[in-house]
C-alpha cells in the first residue's frame, strides 16, 4: 500500500511540473498555428480555383486597356468555375502526370458576352487544359456571330464593332517635305510605342514616312497636324500570303493569306452542323481533331470521322474569338482559331495593383476594367 502511495504521489508531483506544462502549451500553440495555416492554405486554394484568381499581364497584347506590370483580379464566379482538371499542387503548375480528372463548369452568373475580356488557357499548346498557359484577350465574337475582319477593322454579323478606347493599329503616316515627325509631341498625346525607345519606326524606303501604333482617336489628332500628309492603316494586301502567319501556332491561320483579313465565319456553337469541305477544313481541323477528340481523315472531297465517312459534324460545344487590343501586336484568334467554352478561367473584374518595372503606377490601382 505504501509503494502504491508512494507511485501515485510521484505522478501528481510530475503532472504539476512548470517544465512540462510549458513544453505541453508550446506543443498546444505550434499544433494551433500548422492547423490555421494548413486551414489558410487550403482555404486559399478553393477560392483561387472557384471563385477568384490573380494574374499578372506579362505583354503589351492589349494595351492601352491593360498594362505590362498590371495585376488583375480575375472572377471565376462570372462564367462558373471549373472543377479541377487535374491532381496539382496548389499555386503552382506542378501536376500528377498522366493523370485527368473528369472536369464541369459549375452554374456562373451569365455567359460570355461579346467584348468581355476574358481569361483562358491558350488553346493550341499540347498540355491538358488547366495546364496551359494562361491568356487574356477581348471576345470580340461569341458563339453563333458571323465574324468577318476588312481591311484590319471587325465586323460582326455585318455591324462595324465599336472602338474600345485602347484599340491600337498600324498607321502610316506621310509628312510634308522636309518635316520629321517629333516624338516628344507624340509621347504628348499618348501615341503608343512598336518597339526600342522612341515611339515611331521611319520607313526607310519612303522619305518622311513613318509606322506608328495609334488609336482612333490619337489617329484623330494626328491627322489634323499640318505637318501631316496623308495618315492611314498599315495594311498588307488581301492576296498576300505570310509565310511567318501561315505557319503559325494552331491550323486556322492555313486557312488565310493575313491577319489583315478574314473571309466570313460563323463562330461555332454548341448543336451547330457544319459541313466539311478541303476548303474550310483549316478552320475546323483543330475543333474536330484536338479540342472534341475525334479522328479524322480525308478521302479527297471526303471526310472519315472515327470511322464513319462522312462530311457533316456536329459541334459540342460553344467557341469564342478573342483579340487582343493591340492589334497588330498580338498573336490572337486570328491565328490559331476559336477559344473552346472549356478553356475559358474568368472574367478580368479589376486592377489591384500596377508597377511601371518597380514603380507603382498609383492611377491604376484599383482600376475597373470595362
């Protein structure tokens, strides 16, 4: 009885010892913090994948809206968040690979409007979607529009599209004899850059001739300095077949000379029977073949579709057109064809912080993108 005592009366004094009282509440405290922060990272993920992400514009595709250096905040709410796509780790691209995971789009709060900006995974990189990189541009058609580009300017179902404050296109621009174009009075009205320091590149071949990037309404301004010859859009012809555009990324540039132009299209929708011919088969081949996963081959005037010749597919899900706003900056749609419904990330909702280089450009934090 007395050693019971005796060992029960040892346990209660070690029990009430300050050393190991300390050592339990420090285990308390660490094990409450990896918790929190295991919570907070979790947390964080799922709100990045289904309801928000951040992005940063890394070219100037589509200045002058947004900016090299800008930091969006992009809703993932709007169109409805995709499930994950794939086992990665959270915040980065590491992926299992090999490894799909059945993926839907969760209900959103509407569809893509025409002129949305948009954030999607580029199309024609060979990865699984959620790993592609991810792109920002205009919808400047969505699915069912008629899309036809005359002469650099877009038309969609025959209407001119309207001019977004920071469209930018090629001009050509003619001074009077013996006049050089200043850039210190370019600068002055925000004519954008094409490349180096100066923002005009002089045409050598022409005297007092100059490439410059410009708006409409700089182009406006422009026009009526009395220096000023003549002033229009740098243009290639419509016959003229770019080597550099053909062979682009993507198979629907093979389908066009230029970028300049483009023959009537209907964006493809969901339910929509086309009808294959080996002279629209370049603007479909990327649609049928990788991003809805049928094989196809050609008889001559015949198409072979997973077995069954045939010359009529039928389309399963919506595409949009994207541009970027500096046009002739910025390889877009134009090139490599529709963006499918099941690349799109976001909407791009507001600008939350913008640094020139290290410079925070202060007029644009909290900037809403229209």
């Amino acid at each position: 009885m007395e050693d019971n005592k005796t060992t029960h009366s040892e346990t209660i004094s070690n029990n009430n010892n300050p050393a190991d009282n300390e050592e339990q509440k420090a285990k308390s405290w660490l094990r409450e913090w990896l918790d929190a922060l295991v919570f907070a990272f979790i947390a964080a993920a799922i709100l990045r994948a289904l309801i928000f992400g951040s992005y940063k514009i890394p070219t100037g595709s589509m200045e002058q809206d947004l900016l090299i250096g800008d930091f969006l905040i992009v809703s993932n709410l709007t169109y409805g968040a995709r499930t994950p796509m794939a086992f990665c780790v959270p915040f980065t691209q590491i992926c299992l690979p090999g490894v799909k995971i059945p993926s839907t789009r969760l209900p959103g709060f509407r569809d893509v409007k025409r002129n949305d900006i948009i954030v999607f995974n580029v199309p024609w990189e060979a990865k699984p979607i959620s790993q592609k990189t991810n792109y920002i541009k205009r919808a400047v058609a969505v699915a069912g529009d008629t899309l036809e580009i005359r002469d650099k300017v877009v038309f969609v179902n025959g209407e001119r599209e309207p001019e977004h404050d920071g469209v930018q296109r090629f001009h050509i621009i003619k001074m009077n004899d013996r006049v050089r174009l200043s850039d210190a009075k370019m600068k002055s009205i925000g004519a954008g850059t094409i490349g180096g320091s100066e923002r005009y590149v002089s045409q050598q071949q022409e005297p007092n001739t100059y490439l410059v990037n410009l708006t409409e309404e700089v182009a406006s301004t422009v026009r009526s300095w009395p220096e000023v010859d003549t002033l229009h859009y740098f243009l290639f012809d419509e016959d003229q077949r770019l080597s550099q555009y053909v062979n682009s990324d993507g198979n629907f540039s093979r389908s066009q000379n230029n970028h300049d132009h483009l023959s009537e299209v209907v964006i493809p929708f969901e339910g929509q029977e086309i009808e294959l011919t080996p002279q629209n088969w370049f603007v479909y081949k990327d649609l049928i073949e990788r991003y809805e996963r049928n094989e196809v081959t050609q008889d001559g005037n015949q198409f072979i579709i997973n077995g069954e010749r045939t010359n009529i597919y039928t389309v399963k899900q919506d595409y949009y057109f994207a541009m970027g706003d500096n046009r002739d900056s910025s390889e877009d749609s134009r090139f490599w064809g529709f963006v499918p419904k099941d690349h799109i990330i976001g909407k791009a909702f507001i600008v939350w912080m913008s640094l020139d280089g290290m410079v925070p450009r202060f007029s644009r934090i909290f900037h809403i993108i229209d």
